[in-house]
C-alpha cells in the first residue's frame, strides 16, 4: 500500500479497512477510542474505506517555528560568544577573531 499525496491538500490519501490500514494495532482494545481521538483533532478523516492523514495547520507549524527561533535566541544571548555565532544555521563562515589585524 502506497500512499498518494493530494495536491491541492497535501493531504497523505490511502484505502483499505483498518485491519488492513493498522495491522495488528486495530486490534488493540483502545483503538477504536484512539482513532476517533485522531478523527476529532483534525489528524486523521476517514470515510468510506479512505484514509487521509491530515497536514498541520501552516499557521501552527509557522508560529512554532517563530516560538522556536525565539527561544533559541534569548538562550544564545545569555551565553554570547562564539557559541552563539556557531549556532546561528545561517551564518556564513566568518574568521576567528583574534586571526583579524588592526
């Protein structure tokens, strides 16, 4: 089984029943409260045999990654320095300080 990409979604689209879909797992006792679980939070639509595994809201994952970079920041402000020059995934190479001349 090879799932298909929805362009216009990015939705992951796959058919079959659950046994088929999860195996041994849709035999657990809790997963049908499981799946409805993921149903409910937006993760996973299932109707009529087909699967389709939800992509995060953009917005999320944006402001995510702004959370991310912030805190990132205020922590390589507290340590300075070169490690916080290291860490910077943009940076372009820069010499060693004490190589420069005045």
């Amino acid at each position: 089984m090879i799932p298909q990409l929805e362009p216009d979604s990015l939705a992951l689209v796959v058919s079959g029943d659950t046994a088929s879909l999860f195996g041994v797992d849709a035999e657990h006792p809790r997963f049908e409260k499981d799946f409805a679980s993921l149903v409910a939070a937006g993760i996973f639509e299932y109707e009529d045999g087909i699967l389709r595994v939800l992509p995060a809201d953009k917005d999320e994952v944006a402001a995510h990654a702004a959370r991310g970079f912030t805190d990132r920041a205020q922590y390589f402000a507290g340590v300075g320095g070169d490690e916080a020059v290291e860490a910077l995934p943009w940076r372009s190479p820069q010499p060693e300080l004490s190589s420069l001349r005045v």
